[in-house]
C-alpha cells in the first residue's frame, strides 16, 4: 500500500483546495461521462493530483472492483476492498488518499442539486443513514447489478446515434439510484428513522416539501411556516445537515424544475412561467438568466431542446 503523507495540522480552512462538480471534467484519467450535472468514472488517480487534503463540493460514491483504497474523510479513515462501496456526501474533507496497484474502481459522482429532483422519503432515509456509517459491504450480485450500469454507459457512449442524450442518461441515472437504495437497505439494520435526531427528522420534511412542491414555492417563510418552526431555525438546520442555507436549497429545486420543464416539456416558456406561478413573464426570463446564465428560450436552443 501506497500511503500519502498526512497534512500539516495547522493547515486552515481557506488552505484546503476545493473540487465542485465543474472540476471533474478536467481530471485527465478515467472519466467515462460528464454532463454538469452526473458523471461516470473508473479511476481516482487524477485525484490524488489536486492535493493531498480537498474538499468535495459534490456527491461521490466509490465502488471497489479489485484491491484497496484508503482515505480519511473529515478526519476519520476509511478502507474500502472489493465489493465494498464509499459514500461520499458533499462538503466533505478528503485527505490521504491510498491504493495498492491492484485497486479498480467505478465512481459516480452527483452536482449538489440532482437529488432534489427525485427525492422520496425511502431515500432520503437511506442517506442519512449511509451518511452515519458511509461504507457499505455489497454482495457479487450487487456488485454485479450495479457494474452493469456503467456496462450500459459505456455502450451509450460508444453508440450516442442510438439514445436521447440526458434526458435518456437521466432515467438511467433514477432507475440505478433505485437499484442502489435497495441493495443498501439490505445491509441497514437499524431503523433509519429512530436513529435521527428531531433536527435531522425536521431537515427530511423540509427536502420532502422541496421534491413535492414542483418549485412552485419560493420562500423561507412558507417552508418554515408548514413546519411550524421559525426562517432563522429552519435555515440553521439546513446549514447543519447539508452545508448550504434553506433559501439556498429553495433556489437550487427551483432551478432544477426550471431546467427540467424547458429541456424535457413541450410547454412555452409563457406556459412554464404561469406553471411555477411567476408574477409574470419578464420576471422569470430574469431568474432564469441569473440562475442558468441564458434567457429560457437561449438555454432551450444551446442545450439542444427536443433531440
């Protein structure tokens, strides 16, 4: 085993460099698929180039093939060997990342918004739980379950005249998340839910609000107002349990509704705007181009709407 050398400990917060999801596209070894908002890959070696201490701005799950990986994450270590998964949640601090020769892997790696856009409460539970204990000890078949998703990628990719483009890629994405609840959930023995705290159960509302709102609620005050709780201590468990504020979090499932309805619908913008109740339409070409750099019909045309 090849071990890095432990940071120095008097390395702060704003020494420690930052990996967000626009970074993965430029690892120069292993990546199978990027679209900004899911990525495919089969090595960690160009991570180890960033540093030996970063911090992920993003979901990641590490699958293990053939050999070992070490890592710590937030300052604990973690060992991972064949058939074993690593759950990496976002804001996490990685340092001393190790492998022997043998070491094979496929990672998937998740922008911060994607899991809003299919939530439900069975896996959201599995995630707080994964987040409490993130190594998972998965069978061959799972294993094997699971590794046919990255078959079908790689395929996809080869033979691109033969799928949808994201939109397809999505559905993929959702139907290998479901497979992959299921197989962590039979390896969870405990109930998730009698092992979270009351401000954890409170953040699970909150994000179960978000997923069935549509985007159609834009406030603080309306979320903490349906949770009986106040803005300030709704937002403070936020920041607690996903390093990003409630008005942050409102914003990046709106934008995600947004992106949905004007990539995957055939509804007009006038349609879509009248749908997530904006006052009017000039007003929602506006958030649009803050949030998606474009004006909605732009974004339709660059992001290739209806092929």
């Amino acid at each position: 085993m090849r071990y890095k050398p432990h940071f120095a400990r008097s390395m702060t917060e704003k020494d420690i460099k930052q990996l967000n999801f626009d970074d993965v596209q430029l690892l120069d070894q292993g990546l199978r698929y990027y679209d900004g908002e899911v990525a495919f890959a089969d090595k960690v070696k160009s991570i180890n180039l960033l540093s030996n201490i970063f911090k992920v701005n993003l979901f990641a799950l590490i699958f293990c093939v053939d050999g070992e990986l070490t890592l710590r994450m937030n300052s604990v270590k973690y060992s991972i060997k064949k058939n074993d998964g690593l759950f990496v949640d976002a804001q996490s601090v990685i340092s001393d990342i190790a492998h022997d020769d043998t070491f094979e892997c496929k990672i998937v790696g998740l922008a911060n918004n994607v899991g809003l856009s299919f939530v439900n409460k069975g896996i959201f539970e599995t995630f707080m739980t994964v987040k409490m204990n993130p190594v998972v000890h998965f069978t061959p078949n799972e294993m094997s379950l699971l590794g046919k998703y990255y078959s079908l990628v790689d395929f996809k990719l080869e033979h691109k005249n033969m799928f949808y483009g994201k939109e397809s890629m999505r559905n993929l994405l959702q139907a290998y998340v479901l497979d992959l609840i299921t197989c962590v959930n039979a390896h969870i023995e405990n109930d998730p839910d009698s092992m979270m705290r009351q401000g954890d159960k409170l953040f699970r509302r909150f994000v179960l609000m978000l997923a069935g709102s549509g985007g159609t609620e834009r406030g603080v005050k309306y979320y903490a107002d349906q949770l009986c709780v106040s803005s300030k201590y709704l937002t403070s468990i936020c920041t607690k349990n996903a390093h990003l504020t409630a008005s942050e979090l409102i914003t990046m499932s709106v934008v995600n509704r947004i992106k949905q309805m004007l990539l995957y619908s055939d509804a007009t913008v006038k349609e879509i705007a009248t749908q997530m109740r904006f006052e009017n339409l000039s007003f929602f070409g506006k958030y649009v181009k803050k949030h998606l750099g474009a004006s909605p019909n732009h974004f339709r045309r660059i992001n290739h709407y209806g092929k």
